[in-house]
C-alpha cells in the first residue's frame, strides 16, 4: 500500500479545502441524531417510540430529497442548488425545538428533504478534481474524514443536550450547517469535468457512494445510504427497455439483507442512547458511539484485508446475535465494552452486501441495483428507530438490543427458509 499517496494528494490546495470543508460540513449533523432523540425523551418529556419516528420522519425526507437534490446541481449549479438547503436549515432547526411533537414530526420531514447534500456534492467534487488513481485515494480520505467525525459528532451532540439543552443544540446544527453550505457555495467546487473523458465514471461513482455507506455506519446510515439511490436514474433508460430483469432471487435476497442491516444498526441506536440515558449519564453517550463505530472501521480494514468473502446473511446473523448481549450492560464501560464485538461486524456486513449486488448484476444494470440497494437500507433504518423505540417503551432499555437481534436474526432464519423451497422448487420443476 502507498502511503506516500496520501500525502500527495494532501498537497493539492482545492483537494485539501475539500476534503476540511466536508468535514466541517458533515460534523453538525453527526451530532443531530442525539440531539433529536434526547429533546424528544428528555425536554418534550416523551417515550422512545416517538423520538425513533422523529428519526424515521427525517430518514424518509433524506430519502425522498436525495435524488432531487442530485437533479439540482446537474441542472441549475452547485450554488443555486444549495440555496434552499442553506435556507431551510437555519430556518426549520431554529424552529423545530420550540414545536409541538406534531409540528416537530412535520419540520422534521421538511428538514429532511432539504438536507445539505453534502456527500454527493463532496464525491462529485473529488471524481472532478482528482484524476486516474488519484480519484480512488481521495475517495478513500473521504471515507476516512467522514469516519473521524462520525465518529465525534454523537459525544458532541449529548454534551450539548446535558450541559446546555437540546434546544439550543439543535439551533446550533441549523446554523452551523447553513454556514457549512454558504462555506461550499463561496467555495464552490466543480461538480462536472471540462473534458467528458476525465469524469468519475459510474462505476467509480458508485464505489464512492458505496463507501460513504460503509464510513456513515453504524451511527449515521440514513444520509449515505440515500444518496445511492440518485443512481438509479443512470439506468433509467435500459429499465425502460428491459424492466427488472435483473431482479433474481438472489438480489432479494441482498436487498432483504440490506433493510435487515438498516433495521439492526437503527434499532441498536435507540438502545444505546436508552440504555446510556437510563443510567442517568446522558452525557456518557458519545463514548459508546465512539468505540461502537471505531470497532466498524477495525472490522472494515480486516475485512477488507482478507482474499475470501463471506456472505452478507451469515454476516448480518453473527451480527444481530452478537448484538444480544449489549442488553446486559449495566453502564456506559460495559455496554461500550459489548458493542464491540457486533460493530466489529458493521462494515464488513455493508461491504460484502454491496460487493454481492455488483457479482450478481450485470454492468449496465448496476447503478440502478445500487439504487434499490440504497432503497432498502433506508428503509430498514426507517422501520427499526420507531419499533425499537416502542419495545424500550413498554420493557425497558435492554430490550431496543433484544428487539434488534432478535428481528434481524429471524428475518436471516426466513431468507433461508424461502430460498431453500425456492431451489426445491426449482429442482421439482426441472424433473
């Protein structure tokens, strides 16, 4: 491996004020997802199930938002596109503290589908900006940022709601990030080559999405796996040709992986901000959080090392079961402790997932795969945020983990099931 690469790249003067202002740029709404979740439980004085629908809300506005957003900077420019973004977050974060649950659940959508996009317009920047294999290396520096402050922005978050309240943290992440989009609009990095032949193909274009899956999780799923989606509308033009025939049994099978991945690493972020909460640290969260993403880039970087691959079902089933035993935490120490070992598997579970959707689709088909692939992440980060949240409500804490893996292992128990009658199937009609 090239180090020496990284530095190179360092070097280059728009690369480097890229890659901080993504940083910068990303860091507000790294801490949101704390931040909404203990206003609702802790000043709103409500239960979890209704903080894990305020987080849905946002997940499905994020989701929506993306492929639009996309449209508006190949239409119109980077700048004109981020305006409303740049509006609407100082404007919808100011006001949302202060609302009603109703209101809150409303402005929380609208919230949603004006995020600033900041990975597709950071991706889009560094396929222009870097050139040949300099544009993987960036790619990588932008995993590696977007790990750092992922893996900061939750600790920054619950400091905020403790030591001053939530909703004058959740205030600060609407400003702070409408500066972050004017900081990108005075910037304003190219987003299309000047010579066709130098941009980022598709395929790089999707490896860029997929890895910025894989850096966002365990804590920060929704934004990352939304913008896979915009790139669906790559293939549009042979779906209307050929419809889904690229849909086997084998893709679903991925894809239900994929909701079953969202799902667990949603409903695990409820618990761990339940369990931590109930503990009567609500500060400590960060910690947790911390070392629960710092075990995915680990498992990420050893997964990554290895020559065989593993399937994405026996990945996301060693990962909900060892996602069991973080109901036993009896403090911040242990349960940080036991996340270890499930957010060991994190990475490696998104990394493999992907990689199968790519063997299983054919070239020209596989933007519009990734999409769908994107699709069903959100939507399993959508479904497990309110249902974990009703299950720590009528229980306890513990049983947002028990809820995960128990959901996300019977629902690998019934891949397996269907697709064995499925072969049977297959083989009786053959005879």
């Amino acid at each position: 491996m090239n180090f020496a690469a990284y530095g190179e790249l360092l070097r280059v003067a728009p690369i480097r004020r890229l890659l901080l202002v993504g940083m910068i740029a990303r860091f507000p709404h790294s801490a949101a997802g704390v931040l909404l979740t203990l206003h609702v439980v802790m000043t709103m004085d409500m239960g979890y199930a209704k903080a894990g629908a305020v987080a849905a809300v946002v997940t499905v506005g994020i989701a929506f938002g993306a492929p639009w957003r996309g449209r508006r900077v190949d239409n119109v420019g980077l700048r004109r596109a981020l305006i409303p973004s740049v509006i609407s977050e100082a404007v919808i974060w100011s006001i949302a503290p202060h609302a009603s649950y109703e209101w809150l659940l409303v402005l929380a959508l609208i919230g949603g589908v004006f995020t600033l996009p900041v990975f597709s317009v950071v991706r889009q920047s560094l396929g222009v900006l870097a050139t040949g294999d300099q544009r993987r290396t960036a790619f990588a520096l932008d995993s590696i940022a977007t790990e750092v402050v992922f893996m900061g922005g939750p600790a920054l978050g619950a400091v905020l709601a403790t030591s001053l309240s939530s909703v004058v943290g959740l205030t600060m992440v609407g400003i702070t990030t409408s500066l972050a989009g004017l900081l990108l609009i005075w910037f304003n990095p190219p987003t299309r080559s000047e010579n066709p032949r130098d941009a980022a193909t598709e395929v790089q274009e999707r490896d860029a999405a997929n890895a910025a899956v894989v850096a966002a999780a365990p804590a920060h799923l929704a934004e990352a796996s939304a913008e896979l989606q915009p790139l669906a509308v790559l293939s549009r033009g042979a779906r209307l040709r050929s419809g889904f025939s690229w849909f086997t049994v084998s893709v679903a099978v991925v894809f239900a992986v994929a909701v079953g991945a969202g799902l667990l690493l949603s409903s695990s972020d409820v618990g761990i901000v339940a369990l931590v909460e109930s503990s009567g640290k609500p500060q400590q969260v960060g910690l947790v959080f911390a070392v629960w993403c710092a075990a995915s880039v680990v498992g990420g970087l050893i997964y990554g090392a290895m020559s065989r691959r593993i399937s994405p079902m026996l990945l996301l089933l060693a990962m909900a079961v060892l996602t069991l035993p973080m109901a036993l935490a009896t403090d911040t120490i242990s349960l940080a402790l036991l996340s270890i070992p499930a957010g060991l598997l994190c990475a490696p579970v998104l990394s493999s997932a992907s990689e199968r959707v790519a063997d299983l689709v054919s070239e020209e088909r596989r933007g519009e795969a990734m999409g769908w692939y994107g699709s069903a992440l959100t939507s399993g980060t959508a479904l497990g945020a309110p249902l974990a949240g009703a299950a720590i409500d009528f229980v306890g804490p513990w049983a947002g983990f028990a809820f995960a893996g128990v959901s996300a292992s019977l629902l690998v128990l019934v891949i397996l099931t269907v697709r064995r009658f499925s072969r049977r199937g297959q083989r009786l009609s053959e005879v």
